[in-house]
C-alpha cells in the first residue's frame, strides 16, 4: 500500500529530480546519472512505474494526446483537462447546472 501512495505522490507531484550542491558557488543544479545512489535511484525507478502504470492503462487515442507530455505529472494534467476540463470549464458547467436547475423548480 505504501509503495502505491508513493507512485500516486509521484503522479500528482512531479517527478523525483535529484539535486546536488556546488561549494565553489553554492549553486544547486541537477545530479548527472552517474551521480546518482542507491536511494536516487529507486526514486527513479517510481517515476519509471508510475509512468509505466500511465501509458498502459490508456487506450491509443488517449497515448497521441499524452505522447509529447515529460512527465508524469504532465500526462496526468494532460489526461485531467482532457476529461474533466480547465477549472474555468468546471466553473461554467457548474453555474449552467445551477441556473438549470433553479429554473426548473
């Protein structure tokens, strides 16, 4: 059950990016693979399976519509305005569905 919580936090938060420190100048930049550990990488094996668990549950026409996104956040997001709409569409089915039914009663 953990290990499904963690592949949803990766979905809906973005993915693992691993970041390293340079003294010289204080920059934080991001880890070349071969920098990464033991831990990075299980980390990125979630983006893998969370990405993974995306692209199989979806049918060809959805795959064109996601096929450009970067990440998993990006499908969903992608997946998400494509099925429920933009919040502004929401907010305008919302008001149709009030003003219809003050109307009607």
């Amino acid at each position: 059950m953990a290990e499904d919580s963690e592949l949803w936090d990766v979905i809906c938060d973005r993915p693992f990016v691993f970041m390293k420190t340079i003294s010289e100048s204080a920059a934080i930049v991001p880890k070349t693979r071969k920098e990464y550990n033991d831990v990075d990488r299980k980390a990125i094996e979630k983006n893998f399976r969370a990405n993974n668990i995306l692209i199989c549950g979806i049918g060809p026409n959805e795959y064109n519509r996601i096929s450009a996104c970067q990440s998993d956040n990006e499908i969903w997001e992608a997946l998400q305005t494509t099925h429920e709409g933009t919040t502004q569409v929401k907010h305008s089915k919302i008001n149709m569905l009030t003003n219809e039914y003050e109307l009607s009663g």
